[in-house]
C-alpha cells in the first residue's frame, strides 16, 4: 500500500473539507500562498458519482496532481456505490479515500448517509468493508464527530478503531451540537487512550476551533493528537498555513491581488460550469482587516457578473 499517511510529519496540518468552498481553485489558492500537509475534497455523493448526474459530482473531484496528498471524501448509504467510488478515486490517482460519517444535513441524514450512520454501525461496517476492496490498497480513513444526540467516544470511536482505518478526523462535537458550541477538546485525551489500547497504528487528527499554526503545536503537545484539521479558520485567513506571514503584515493590496488571482483561476478551470455569483461569497475571505473592508465587501455582493467584480476591485486598487 502507498500509503502517505504514515510518511508525514507529526503534528501534521489538514484543510477540512467544506462544501462549496475548497473546490480546486480555493486549495490553488492556498497552495499558491502557503499549504496544508493534506488537502480534502469538499464531500461527494457515491451515488452522484456512478449516476446520470456525474457532472457536478466530478467537479468536486477535480484536483491538481501537484496537490498531493488530496483525500477524496465521498458519503453515501449504500456499500456497492461505495465501492464503485472507491474504484473511481483509485482511478483518477487520489492518495486517499475518507468517508463522511459526521455531516448533520438534514437530506443526508434522512437519506440514511452522513451522520446518520453514527446510529448504523453494522451499516458502517459493511460500507467501510467496500470502501477498502474498491480502494485496493488505497489508505481509507473516516471523518466523524464525538456522536449524535450525546457524547458516545468509547462505544463509536472505539467502534471505529476496530475497522482498522489509517486515520480517522473527529470533529469534537456531537451532530446536534452543530457548530453551535465550543469543540469539546477536553476528550481528546480519552480518544488517544482508546486508540492506544485499541488500534495504535490509526492516526487521530482532531478538528474544531482551530485558528493558527501555534494551536495545532498545543493541541499535539496537550493532547498527543498526531494530526489538526481546520476548516473556517482558513476561509478568514487564507495565509493561516504560512509559518512565517503574519496576518497583520499583509497589505490591502496583497489581499485584493489575491482574490483576483482566485477570480482569474475560476474563470480557468470552472468558465461557464459554476454560476459567477458564487464567486463573491469570498469577499469574506479576501477583504478583511482593512478600514473599508466592510463598505467594499457590500459593495462586492451587489455585483452581478464577474466583470463587474473584477472592475471593482480594480478601481478600488488604484485609489489605495
Ligand atoms: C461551509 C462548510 C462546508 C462544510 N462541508 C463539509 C464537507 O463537505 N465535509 C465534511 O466532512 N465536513 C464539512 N464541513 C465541516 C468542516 O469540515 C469542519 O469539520 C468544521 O467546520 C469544524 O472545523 P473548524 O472549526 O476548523 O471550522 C463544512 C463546514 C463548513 C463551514
């Protein structure tokens, strides 16, 4: 098995995947400025994936070889669709292949899929069981949460430590947390005693509320964690992963060249495929932490074509 995992440094950084956000052009993006050790995929139906719908399915699966490791993630219900994906990841050359068992959306879980399969372990058993015969030798991990209506680490991560997985992210919530409480790093402790006794080869990558490099640092040294996952942390501060630019030192321009850069890298790789106005939702992500920050993002959102944002921007650039 190439299996990269075991190969990184320790504590290693990972870019969660989010939906709608870390597409190809975003991790571009934070590649062009500083990486992550591993990049996700945002999540990708199993079912969209070997169905009529492929198209938007395969977008986000588009990736850079240069991104290496990329982890594809993928969620589904049904365990032969997974295992036709986990062919297909192998396929288009991904280092890994994670399964979402953590998203609390409320069509996911109805469908039986995302974190509806907390409460499904055989379920669980039998998709990961695919997984790895589709992955052939591909590394397969898991991401999850603590549990679903309450905390539940001995029976469900100790449940996932016997799946023999190479690595398994916990978001450090319950599903019906959401995002609405402080992640609950105090069991970290009790989820690495677990692992030991149970699977010491299963990396464990922690994830929630975590904002800088010095962080993940703590978090190992605290902890003992050998990976940090985070997610909204680099959507406001996309230059989190440099270890030597500070947030405060990057000028206005540098923020704004940087959104035209990723305008210029959706134009590329997406043209006509993604509706233009997703592109101004990054306005959050670029413009910030300059006086006029706010007054031009409203601006931003008002625009209605990429033209018209670019022009904005510009102008915006000369007055500086
Ligand atoms: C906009 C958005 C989209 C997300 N999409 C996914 C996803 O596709 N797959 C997944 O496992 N988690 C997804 N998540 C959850 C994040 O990966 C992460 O677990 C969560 O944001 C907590 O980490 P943080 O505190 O570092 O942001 C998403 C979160 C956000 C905010």
């Amino acid at each position: 098995m190439n299996n990269f995992w075991i190969k990184l440094p320790i504590p290693f950084t990972v870019l969660a995947p989010m939906d709608g956000v870390t597409d190809i052009v975003f991790r571009s993006v934070i590649k062009s400025i500083a990486r992550p050790d591993v990049f996700f995929t945002e999540f990708t139906s199993c079912d969209g994936i070997i169905s009529a719908g492929k198209n938007i399915s395969m977008q986000k699966l588009n990736f850079d070889p240069n991104e290496k490791p990329i982890v594809a993630q993928v969620w589904g219900s049904n365990p032969s669709n997974f295992y036709q994906t986990a062919k297909y990841v192998k396929k288009f050359g991904f280092s890994g292949i994670d399964i979402n068992i953590g998203c609390p959306d409320k069509t996911v879980v109805k469908s039986g899929a995302g974190a509806a399969l907390i409460n499904n372990p055989s379920l669980t058993r039998e998709i990961i069981k695919a997984v790895k015969e589709g992955a052939n030798g591909l590394p397969v991990s898991v991401k999850t949460r603590i549990g679903f209506q309450k905390e539940q680490v001995e029976e469900w991560i100790g449940f996932l430590l016997e799946q023999d997985l190479e690595a398994i992210s916990i978001h450090l919530r319950t599903v019906k947390e959401l995002s609405k409480v402080p992640a609950h790093w105090e069991l970290m402790p009790k989820i690495i005693d677990l692992r030991n006794k149970i699977n010491p080869k299963t990396l464990i990558i922690g994830n929630g509320d975590v904002n800088s490099l010095s962080e993940v640092d703590e978090k190992h040294k605290l902890y003992g964690c050998e990976g940090v996952m985070i997610g909204t942390g680099v959507f406001s501060n996309p230059w989190l992963f440099n270890k030597t630019i500070k947030m405060e030192d990057i000028s206005t321009l540098e923020r704004l060249d940087l959104y035209l850069k990723h305008i210029r890298l959706f134009n590329k790789i997406w043209g006509e495929e993604k509706k233009p106005v997703t592109l101004r939702k990054f306005c959050k992500t670029y413009v910030n932490n300059f006086s006029g920050a706010s007054a031009l993002r409203e601006k931003m959102m008002q625009t209605e074509t990429i033209e018209d944002l670019v022009s904005l921007i510009n102008n915006y650039k000369q007055n500086l």
